[in-house]
C-alpha cells in the first residue's frame, strides 16, 4: 500500500457542508497517511455533529433526535463510545417504521455506547499503526484526547488490552462478577462476550449476538484463551444456523426470527421488519464466526493444534461439517 497516496476529499478540511456540485468539494487532497491518522484524532477529541440536511428528507422515519451524532473516547477504559437510541450506529441499522405498531422512529437495534465489533476493530487498527510506526512507513505515535492532553498509541492500546475483557466479558461463574463491570441481576447468560457496554437500556449490553467473533478475528490479543474458547463454543451451540448467524440469541425475551417487512400490524417489535437483527439470520456473520472459531481452536484446543502448530485434520472436519449447508446449495444450484 501507498501511503503517501494522495486522494480528493469530498468535503473541505473545515468541516464546511458544500454540495457536491460545489467548486470547494474535492477541491483537497490528503494522503492515505493522513486520512487513518485523522481518523484516530478526531475519535479521540470526541466528534459531535448534526447531519447535514437532517429531516424527513434524507430520512423519513427516523425521529429528529436521531440526527444528532456524537462518537467519543473513554480514556478510563480505551473503549469508543457512540450513537444514541434514536439512531442506528453500526450495521445493525432498522429503524421502525410502523405508525400502526408505534414504533415509527424506534430503532430495532440502536447499539449505543461500546460496541464489542468496533472496538475490536480500533483495537486492530492501533496495532496496524504500531506496526507501521515501527518500519518508519507512520511518522505520528500519539493524539490529543477531549481534554487536551497527549494519549500515545501505545497508551491507547494498553487501555484496550487491560479493560476490554473486564468491560465485555460475562463469567461463567456469578462468583468471579467482582473481577468484571457487571450488573448481575440483569445478566441472561454467562461465559459470553457482552454485545455493547454502557448501552441506553442496559439490558442490551448482556444480549448475546454474533458481533464479537468479528472482534476474535481481528483482535485476537483482547481475548483470554480458555475464555473466548467457551464463548465461541457456546455461539456456535445457540447462534450459528444452517447458513448464517442468529442475530439474537433464542432465549432473549426480545427474540423475533421471521422478518416480514410487508406486514404492517400492532407488534411494536416486528411490523414493518423492526426485526431485521433481532434473530433473523445473516449470512456474512458466519464468516467471521468461523475465522474466529478456528483461530480459536487451533490455538486452544488440543486436538486441533499439531505439535508444530498447525490445524489438525480434525479441525478442518469440524470448519466442514458447519459449512455442509453451504456446499449441499452450491451443489443445487
């Protein structure tokens, strides 16, 4: 990759809103250098802003509180925080759309605060920059936080690798609660990895859905071994389908499987699709699920390591048997 590419910039560096006919819209150049350290600075001071044009006429269901955005750092943790419950922050983006059902503006999934996905991927996204700081290919080593003062990416990362786990991660023992941030009596199951972290309702923190594999895959580091090894076991036992990966565990209270986005009733939790990532299947998740599940076992379980390593037989039989729907359709087709 090049990193002293240079690329046009939609918008000016100001932050100024010009359409894109305007003779200031990608009227700038930044190099690919440039743009992954914006990125990190500007999380890090925190962003706040009221999309452009906010209103029925770029959304017509979204509730007026749903324009306003705002992505911050907390820097006792490392973890970013985001979104709000009138918006949709990650790929989990229904919003309701039913009048009848009032749930108009209501998003069936509004994953506010720390989602476990996104900081597993800024969690990779600091070791990438280390990385390349390291082969002299990224000159910057620090950020300045919402307070001004000077944070290094080697702080950051150790942030993240000293409290993702105390943050995200459910106990299988309610007696070991004392070593994580856990509210006990709204937890539904343990040995998992929790779905959010400080969420608007903080039930929906303690859901579990197939967003941390993603984080297993690309940060593999945040994970104790012999833990992430339970949580993925216990995925693929009550998430993963025949070709994809339940979006909410069956045994949530909010579990809805079957999306119909024609019907338009009085359930608040499913007219209009409201449901979309409340338990409905998806097939992309199951890739990540099963790059996690054999990193995982490889590394953990015996019988699927080598003595030098390698995956076993037995673990490419297990990675075949959970993708036997897939090959039995490429077959039909």
């Amino acid at each position: 990759m090049q990193f002293g590419f240079s690329y046009n910039r939609r918008f000016p560096l100001d932050d100024t809103y010009v359409k894109f006919d305007d003779p200031r819209a990608f009227s700038y150049e930044s190099s690919i250098r440039e743009i992954i350290y914006e990125v990190l600075s500007r999380h890090a001071k925190g962003i706040s802003y009221r999309e452009a044009n906010a209103g029925t006429q770029i959304d017509s269901q979204m509730k007026d509180e749903g324009f306003n955005v705002a992505i911050k750092v907390d820097w006792d943790t490392g973890l970013i925080h985001g979104g709000n419950q009138f918006n949709c922050g990650t790929w989990m983006d229904k919003m309701g759309e039913s009048c009848k059902a009032g749930n108009k503006g209501f998003p069936g999934t509004p994953r506010d605060g720390a989602a476990v996905e996104i900081n597993g991927l800024l969690k990779s996204t600091l070791r990438f920059v280390l990385e390349l700081n390291e082969k002299g290919l990224f000159p910057k080593t620090s950020v300045i936080s919402q307070d001004g003062s000077k944070v290094t990416f080697n702080e950051w990362n150790q942030l993240l690798l000293d409290n993702f786990e105390k943050c995200f991660y459910v106990p299988l023992d309610p007696k070991d609660d004392v070593k994580y941030k856990i509210d006990s009596s709204i937890v539904n199951r343990r040995g998992i990895y929790k779905d959010l972290y400080k969420s608007g309702k903080p039930y929906e923190d303690y859901q579990l859905r197939a967003n941390f594999p993603i984080a297993v895959t690309v940060a593999p580091e945040l994970f104790t071994p012999e833990l992430v090894l339970k949580a993925i076991q216990i995925a693929d036992e009550v998430l993963r389908g025949p070709i994809g990966m339940k979006t909410l565990d069956p045994s949530d209270f909010n579990y809805r499987p079957y999306y119909e986005n024609s019907i338009d009733n009085d359930d608040f939790s499913t007219s209009k699709g409201r449901n979309y990532h409340q338990g409905p299947e998806w097939c992309w998740c199951l890739g990540y699920f099963l790059r996690a599940y054999r990193a995982v076992h490889q590394t953990t379980h015996p019988s699927c390591s080598s003595d030098d390593g390698s995956p076993t037989d037995h673990l490419h039989q297990l990675l075949s048997v959970r993708m036997s729907a897939h090959k039995k359709w490429f077959l039909e087709c």
